[in-house]
C-alpha cells in the first residue's frame, strides 16, 4: 500500500483540526449562551423580586401578617405579577421562611427550601437549587421596614426554561459551526491541493529519500552542477562546479550545497539572523560569457568557454516547473565538464596533424621534382640535372637552416616550419624571423606553440581569404626583457568594430564549421594573460596581431 502524501497526510490533519476547532467553538459558543440565559433570569427576577418587595401592598401587608393573614391579600397578587413577568414562581414568606404565597395554593403555609441567611441580613442574593417545583434559579430580596426585615420575596425561574431558551438558540450556533466548518474544510483543501501540486504527490519519507538521492548525485557526479534561478542567483552549486569555476570553499554561497562529509553544516545567517541572501554570479567571479549563458537561461549544447586556466563544456537547460499547462520557468540548470586536457591534447594533435601535413607535401614536392631530375638523366642532360637538384636543395634547406639558427627550440622551429610547408601549399609565402632567445625565455613549449600555432593558423586562413600576393609575417624579437611575438597578414584585415569582439570566445568571421569556431584566438588570449603578457590587434596591410611575454625570470 501506498503511504499517504506529504500533501494528504497535511489535508487530513488540517480537516481533523477543523472539525475539532469547531466542536470547541461550538461547545463555548453553546455554554456562553446558557451562561447568558442564566445571567438574564437572575437580573429579570432581581429586577421582579426588588420591586415586590419595593410594593407598599406588599409592605403593608408583611407588616401587619400578625393581626392580618397576607395570603389573602398577597396570594393573587404574586400569581399576576409572576403572569406578567414571565416567571415560573414569586413566593412572598414570613422571616421565619413560612410561606405565604406559592404557586401551589397546597404549599402555603410550608416552609421554604433554600438559603434565606443573607435576606435576613437585609441583602438579596441569587441562587440555584431544587425546589417544590424542581431546580430553578431564583432571587431572594428582603422586605425591609425601616431597618427591619419584615418579609422576604422569591422569586424564580425554573432550570428547564432556560434550556428551553438556550435551545432555541441551538440553530443559529449550528449554522454558524456549519460555516466555520465549511470555510475551514475548504481552507484545508487549498492547502491540500497546493501542497499536493508543489511537492508532486510526494510523501515526507520519499521526499527524504529523493533529497538523499539527488544529493548523492550532485556529490557524486564529476560534471559541475550549478543551478541558476531568474534573478542571476545561484540556488545550487556542487563541489565540483566550485572547483571548475575557482569558487573558495567558504564563500558564501557554498551553503547552497555543503560538503558531502558535513551535510548538516548550517546556513550562514546575516546580521540580522536571518539565512544570508543567495549569492550571484557577478559576486562569484564567473567569467564574462559563461555569466551571460547562465543568465540568460537559454539551451545550449556542447558549448566551449574559457574560465581562467581551464576549458569547459557547458550543457544548459532551463527548469520549469509544473504548475499549469505551461509552467513556470524557474531558472536555469548547467552541467560543467572539464575540457582543459582533451583541448591540450587536441591542440598537440593539431600540432602533429600540422608537421605531418608539412611533410606530405613536401614528399609530395620532391617526388615531382625527383621525377624531373630522373628525367632529365633519361635524356643525357646530366648537368642541367645535377643544377636542379643543387638548387632545389638550397632552397629547401635555406628556411630549415635559417630557422634552426634563429629559433633556439626545437618545437616552435619545427611548428613554424610545418606551418611554412602548409601555407606554402595554399599558396602563401610564410617569412619567419626571430632575434629572440624563445629557449631562454623560461616560457614553455607547449604556451609557444598554443600562442603561436594559432595566430600563424588564422594568419594563414586570413591571407588565403585576401588577393594576391599572399603572405604571412611571423617576428619574435625581444624588448626590454619580454618576448614580443607579431603576426601580420595580407588578408582582407579587421574591421574597427570587431577590434574588441574578435579576442571574445565564440566570436568568428570565418563561417560556421562546427565545434571549435572562434576557439583559437581566445584560447591565445588565455594563455597569453596566464603568463601575465598582453595581447592587441592592429590594422597594417591586414592584420597584425601582437604578443607581448615576460621572460620567467623577469617577472620573478
């Protein structure tokens, strides 16, 4: 059997709780009504039994009971009085208690049941007791002569007529428990229905069980998972995401998810005691286009940005709820996965991909030449051929002797060269000069080649893009202690508004072509502010694009 829900179990309690706040207020309303009813006969018969004894009739003849009877005179009276007044009894007694007056003639002359101790001290009181005619609620006054009591008035309701008038009271208290009944069983079934629509049916057991689930997955997982409501706050974020994103441990926001081994860390709380408010992403560091995606709470698929040291693809949908046929958007949920070392990998391979195109055509360029001198030898012109293979060599060997000369490690010779080979084959002349000692300069292979790879690669396609003649410019000079790298191009250049937007990620004026477009030149900017250097374009013939690198030791 299913256990009730969470917003089942609230319904239940809530009509429970309904039902018996309307007994109680019912069960009140109903003894303050008999409370009223029996405050109102004691003022009614204080009211009658004063003014009886107030009577000069009656005076007269409590007065003068000795030598005259009072029955006679006062019997018809107090049946009248009683008639009129609506009461169920008025016996007018001696001081003694002897009756002189009763509603049952056969009780004159008996004595009266009940308290006459404060009427005799000259004080009326009321009380409840049993009777001749049952329990009743009646009203004793003293008939005073002078200071004397002379007689005393009763004068009374019986307990049954005030029930009789509480009762009839009985069904306006019904309809109003009815209403308060009605108004809170539907107040309970609004809160029932809204429980049961925000919480999705779930009792309190599964939603324990679904909050441990989802926490062990958010600790678990190796993608950072961060969720962002509409207002550019971030509700949740995971261990992970903080690491991707250089979040610190104890900032503030990292009680949206706490540690795995302190899941009950409390809520930071403000000054005022209150939990702090959600942090944002502008307070977290978040860089620039990663912000602007999380922001916007918009799809995305595989997308590459850049924060800090590392490369991040980033997934994003947007949370919506299921309230209504449409929902509600609630925010955003991203997934980060670290791209950092398959972009690394992706950029030796490119380097690899780059040298082995270089060599395929120059093995290419060799056989046709080769083929040129066999025939050459075929046709008995064995100087011409002898020439040709001299000149071919030179030329061959010039750029590789100039570079191994000018450039004093290996990689970036080597990647230049492969790069000279592969412009070479789109038709592209590639001069490269470097004056600058790149092996001293305590700056590794890997930042040079990533630096340099990709400016020669969009120098390159920027030039094929442009008119003839085709070049490339490659310089690495040094300047007051800092490696200064500067590409030029004959291509068409850099219009004045894309100056600032073409070092943005993502940003390409090359068409569309897939995964990686408007990655190189941001990855170059990275690097580059990573080594604490500088990166500007400029406008020459095309253009040109410039590297400005601290030596290691310098910047110690």
């Amino acid at each position: 059997m299913r256990p009730l829900s969470l917003a089942a179990r609230m319904l239940w309690t809530l009509v429970l709780a309904v039902v018996l706040l309307t007994a109680f207020v019912g069960t009140a309303m109903y003894v303050d009504a008999r409370d009223q009813s029996q405050q109102q006969a004691a003022k009614r018969t204080l009211a009658v039994a004063a003014a009886i004894a107030d009577s000069p009739v009656v005076r007269d003849a409590a007065t003068r009971a000795r030598a005259v009877d009072p029955t006679t005179a006062l019997q018809p009276y107090a049946v009248q009085v009683t008639r009129d007044a609506g009461l169920d009894f008025i016996t007018i007694m001696a001081p003694d208690g002897t009756r002189w007056t009763h509603q049952n003639p056969a009780e004159i002359g008996g004595k009266y049941i009940g308290s006459i101790d404060e009427a005799l001290a000259g004080h009326p009181f009321t009380e409840e007791t049993a009777g001749t005619l049952g329990p009743s609620v009646r009203t004793i006054v003293p008939i005073m002569e002078g200071t004397a009591v002379v007689g005393m008035v009763a004068a009374g309701v019986k307990v049954s007529a005030i029930e009789v008038a509480t009762a009839g009271r009985l069904p306006a208290l019904l309809a109003i428990a009815a209403v308060v009944l009605a108004l809170g069983s539907l107040g309970a079934f609004a809160v029932g229905r809204y429980l049961s629509r925000v919480t999705r049916g779930y009792g309190p057991e599964q939603l324990g069980q679904l909050f441990a689930y989802y926490e062990s997955v958010l600790h678990s997982v190796r993608e950072g998972v961060i969720l962002v409501d509409g207002k550019g706050q971030v509700v949740i974020r995971n261990d992970q995401a903080s690491r991707l994103l250089g979040i610190p441990d104890d900032d503030a926001g990292s009680r949206n998810y706490p540690p795995r081994n302190d899941p009950r860390r409390p809520a930071p709380r403000s000054g005022t005691g209150l939990p702090a408010p959600l942090p944002t992403l502008g307070s977290l560091g978040i860089p620039g286009s990663l912000r602007e995606l999380l922001a916007s709470g918009r799809t995305a698929r595989d997308e590459i940005h850049l924060t800090g040291e590392r490369v991040l693809v980033v997934n994003q949908e947007p949370a919506v709820s299921q309230e209504g046929r449409r929902g509600r958007v609630l925010g955003a949920v991203a997934t980060l996965r670290d791209q950092t070392e398959i972009e690394a990998l992706g950029s030796e391979l490119q380097t690899m991909r780059t040298l082995s195109d270089a060599l395929r055509s120059q093995t290419h360029e060799h056989a046709n030449r080769l083929h040129t001198i066999v025939s050459l030898l075929e046709l008995g012109q064995t100087e011409r051929a002898l020439a040709f293979a001299t000149d071919d060599l030179r030329l061959s060997q010039s750029l590789a002797d100039e570079l191994v000369v000018s450039v004093d490690e290996p990689i970036v010779a080597a990647l230049i060269m492969g790069k000279a080979a592969q412009a070479n084959e789109r038709g592209i002349r590639l001069d490269a000069e470097a004056t600058a000692s790149v092996a001293g300069s305590g700056l590794a292979p890997a930042d040079l080649v990533t630096i340099v790879g990709n400016l020669v690669d969009n120098a390159i396609d920027a030039a094929a893009a442009g008119s003839t003649p085709r070049w490339v410019s490659l310089e690495i000079v040094e300047h007051e202690g800092s490696i200064v790298i500067e590409v030029a191009d004959s291509g068409p250049g850099i219009r004045e508004n894309e100056t600032d937007e073409i070092l943005r990620f993502g940003y390409s004026t090359k068409p569309q072509t897939g995964h990686g477009r408007g990655l190189g030149l941001a990855l170059v900017k990275r690097s580059v502010e990573r080594l604490g250097g500088s990166l500007t374009v400029s406008r020459r013939a095309g253009a040109v694009f410039t590297v400005v690198l601290p030596r290691k030791e310098s910047a110690a």
